[in-house]
C-alpha cells in the first residue's frame, strides 16, 4: 500500500513511524511538508520522499492507495481545494482520503475535495509512542477494502473502533481526544497534593504517574468494572473512603461529565466555524 501524507507534524510522523514499524517499505511512503525543518527530519529519521508542495505531487498521488491529511483543522479548507485539482487529474482508480483533523466532517471534505471517498479519524496524543486510541468512521461511499486501509494506518499507533453514526464523533473527541489532557490535569493535582503532603517532587511524580499507569492496566485487564474494582480498595472507614467522600461531596463525576459535554458542544461549533460545506 502506497501512502502519502500532508503534512509530517507530530501526529503525521508518528504514523509514519508506525507503519515502519509494522514493516512498510519507507519508498511506499512519500510527504508533502512545507516547513523544511522538519522536511529535512523526516527524510534523516525515516528515508522517505518528501515535498515541498502539494502542485508537485501528483505522481505520488497517482500511486497512492491512501492520501492522509494531516494538517491543522483551520488549513484544511485551503489544502482540500488544491488536493481536488490533484484528484481529478488522476488517471486510475482514486485514493482513499484520510483526514486526521479535528472537527471536519465528511460531508465538508466531500465537498471541498469533489470527492466523497473520505474517512475521519481522531487520533490522540498517545499515538505518539504507540499508545494511542483513534475513532473511525466512514460513508457508505468507502469500500470495505479502504476501510480495511484506514484501519491498518491508524492501528499502527494504538488501538482504533469504528464508530457508525458521524455526529458521535465530537463525542469520541470530547472523551479520547481530549482525554489525554484531563490525565495530565489528574496527575498534576495528584502529584501538587503528594508534594502539599511533604513528599519531594520527585517521589510525588513517581508515586502519582505510576499508580495512574498500574491502575488503568489493571483495569484494561480485568474482568470486572471500574467501579467493582473501586468498591474493592475501598474499605469502609478507611483512608480511601475518606478520599473518595471528599471526591463525592464536591461531584467530580458529574464535574467531569460536564467538562466532556463542553468539550463536545465546542467541537460542533468548531465545525461550524470551520465552515462546514
């Protein structure tokens, strides 16, 4: 499978190196990146083709199986207008496109590129050292074949699902898009109140990023819900339970179920201002 890429910022090149890890060939694989710094790092990293622009890349298109866009959501409109004149020109069968931008939906590629065999992935961070989770979803318009394309790209940093209905995709980046931030926001509390304790800052670190790590191991492992697992380690009267009775009286599930609802409106307004077709 031949695959090019716009645009090798950090999510590009961490799909690039996963499908090197998974044993493509790097001359399968080509890039359109503009900044020639980290042109230049793609090609001593990984011995790909890189471009400067995407006007010269129509033999690379012309090869491809797969065309993932990856670009900041506000670049998309502009690159799809210039990729739809390379689309067009292609002589055989056209590529899957593949958009890891936040927020586009699959009608506006369809209508920005003239094309309407397009997929929409969200990737998070983790996909960066291969731990990634990616939300799929394609039209009718896609082929089980390009589904198949799609899924092994993505699954080559992580763990993906395929979602059925579009309009769960802000949802699927209010939770694991986003997720990864509201971690990071935990571990910062968790280690600031080890520190308020009296631990050093690095004993803190250690303690609060570990046990965060052994506990959602645990629970990607176990049989059992997260909240068996809870009741579990919670004996009553203990200090856990006094723990988590200050988590209850302040709601912070509820707090957390309304940053995931702000964070989802915000992406369909998003799409909005993006201009959505």
């Amino acid at each position: 499978m031949n695959t090019l890429f716009i645009g090798g910022g950090n999510m590009g090149r961490a799909l690039i190196g996963g499908l090197l890890k998974k044993g493509f060939d790097p001359k399968s694989i080509s890039t359109v990146e503009t900044d020639p710094q980290i042109a230049a790092h793609l090609v001593h990293d990984f011995s790909i083709h890189v471009l400067s622009t995407l006007v010269n890349a129509q033999e690379q298109l012309n090869a491809s199986q797969v065309v993932i866009i990856a670009v900041k959501p506000q670049d998309f409109k502009s690159i799809a207008f210039e990729l739809s004149h390379l689309i067009k020109n292609c002589p055989g069968e056209r590529p899957l496109i593949l958009s890891i931008a936040a927020g586009i939906p699959t009608a506006s590629m369809a209508h920005w590129l003239h094309y309407g065999c397009c997929v929409r992935a969200m990737p998070n961070t983790p996909a960066l050292i291969n731990q990634g989770m990616t939300g799929l979803f394609a039209p009718a318009t896609v082929s089980e074949v390009q589904r198949k394309h799609a899924e092994t790209i993505c699954s080559s940093v992580g763990k993906t699902v395929w979602i059925d209905d579009e309009s769960l995709m802000d949802a699927v980046t209010a939770l694991s898009g986003s997720g990864p931030a509201y971690v990071f926001a935990f571990l910062e509390a968790l280690q600031s109140g080890g520190e308020r304790l009296g631990l050093p800052a690095d004993t803190a670190r250690l303690l609060a990023y570990q046990t965060v790590v052994g506990a959602a191991a645990l629970a990607m492992q176990s049989s059992e819900t997260p909240s068996t697992l809870r009741q579990k380690v919670t004996s009553k009267g203990g200090t856990t339970a006094a723990a988590l009775g200050v988590l209850e009286q302040k709601q912070w599930q509820g707090i957390l179920e309304e940053a995931l609802a702000a964070a989802k409106e915000r992406g369909i307004q998003m799409a909005k201002e993006l201009g959505s077709t």
